[in-house]
C-alpha cells in the first residue's frame, strides 16, 4: 500500500534532502527554481486594487475581483509544490506541508488576535471578544462572513487553511494521466455550485465568504499548474500585458448592485 506520509525519502537521496531544505524558501516555482517576478507583479497589482476598493476609491468599485485572483494564484503556487512532491516522491508528506503553511500563517495572526484580546475589551464592550478570536485562531470566520466584528477580515485566511487541509489528500490520489481533466471537471461543478447560491439567496455575505463559494477560483489555479502551461518571448509579454489591462478594466467596471453588495469585504 502507498503510504500518504513516507519515512524519509531524503535520507537517501541527497538531492532531495537539498530540494526539502530550499523548497521553503522557493514558494513562487519556475523553471530551475528561480523567483518568478511575473506572480509577485500580479500580486502587487491585485493588493494594489483591493485596497483601493476598501478605500471606496471611485475608481476601483470593482477592484474585489483582486481577492479572486489572490486564490487563483495560491491555487496555482499550492498545487504546483504537491504536484512536485507527488511525481518525484510518490506520496506527499501532509504533515510536513501543513506545518510549513502553519508557520507561515499562524505568527502574524496570533500576535493580531492577541492585540485583539487586550484591546478590543476597552473599546468595544459588547463585542464577545473570547468568540472572535477563536473563530480567527481556528479559521472558521468564513463561515459566519460579515456577521463576525473586528476580525471578520480572516476570512480569507480561513478559506486557505481549509484548502490546505484537504488538497495534500486530492492531489495524492490525482494520476498525472488525469489531472488536468479531472481538476476543469471540479472546476467547472465548484463554479456552478458558486453560482447556483448566488441565483438561490440573492445575498452577497452568502456567494462572498464561505470555502465552497471560494474553492472555484483555487480549483481553476490548481487546472492551470496542472496543465504545465508555459509562455515564453513575445507570447508571454503580450498575454502579461493583456492580463494586467484586463484586471485593471474589471476592477474599474465591475460593481456589486444593492442586493448583492457588501459595504466592506
């Protein structure tokens, strides 16, 4: 039987004990392992846009098509790390992985929650402080959207623990041979569940926050690390300028009417 969690694999292999010890520190993958500046330009241009759509800034009433993009590439960046380890190893070490995204995400958070504790208290009495900060610490504000005060803005990172809890396990079972294809199926099923809420309940808290509603954007990046597309030259230049023209236009256009809007994501 394959094992999810290997023993060791690197123990006796050096060269992927030297692939454990950088992959932490090469999150962004292209090609040898090199930073890929184009990602952390998207992503400079989708945080620029969200703040601006939290700043009310007349021009970018739609700039909350950034946080869609935000869970594309964590999709694509994800998926690309465990689809490595799942065809070179055979198996994906969760445990290793979750304590990575743990380390990642748990400092900042905590030292916020615990601000939090001490100040909410005497500003804000009849916020159930101890409730909040739980939700937060245990990633579960997603669930309740805009109806959880002062640390409601955790959504996004609830939505990115759930993922990273249940994508070791559907990556490892995803064959090489079918990945592709079956990751557009998931996708295509996630988008139509995100739009039938959104036909059914006419409520934006309700098509905004939750994982499901949000796991569309994360299976479309996950489709495109799997299908290994590569632009290079003029190709990759004009499609990088198109994007980015594309992403500024929709964050100018798009808005949300009065029954689907939400004053603050």
């Amino acid at each position: 039987m394959t094992r999810l969690i290997p023993t060791s694999p690197a123990r006796h292999r050096p060269d992927l004990l030297c692939t454990e010890k950088n992959s932490l520190l090469r999150v962004l993958l292209m090609g040898a392992g090199e930073r890929n500046n184009a990602l952390d330009g998207v992503r400079a241009i989708a945080i620029m846009v969200v703040i601006a759509h939290h700043a009310h800034a007349p021009f970018a009433r739609g700039g909350f098509i950034g946080v869609d993009l935000f869970f594309v590439l964590s999709g694509y960046l994800i998926s690309s790390i465990l689809f490595k380890e799942r065809d070179r190893d055979g198996t994906i070490n969760v445990l290793r992985f979750l304590k990575r995204r743990a380390k990642r995400l748990w400092p900042p958070l905590l030292i916020m929650l615990a601000a939090s504790a001490l100040i909410v208290p005497m500003l804000w009495s009849d916020v159930p402080t101890l409730t909040v900060v739980l939700l937060a610490a245990f990633y579960l504000t997603d669930l309740f959207g805009k109806e959880v005060p002062i640390v409601g803005h955790t959504w996004s990172l609830s939505v990115e623990m759930q993922f990273y809890l249940i994508w070791p396990i559907v990556v490892f079972w995803l064959g090489p041979r079918i990945r592709t294809r079956a990751l557009l199926l998931m996708f295509a099923a996630a988008t139509l569940w995100r739009l039938g809420n959104g036909i059914y309940f006419q409520d934006f808290a309700q098509t905004a926050f939750r994982f499901d509603m949000r796991l569309s954007g994360l299976i479309l990046g996950s489709a495109i690390a799997a299908g290994g597309f590569a632009l290079r030259g003029r190709m990759a230049e004009m499609v990088g300028w198109a994007s980015t023209a594309l992403l500024l236009f929709l964050s100018v256009v798009l808005w949300q009417d009065a029954g689907l809007r939400a004053a603050d994501h």
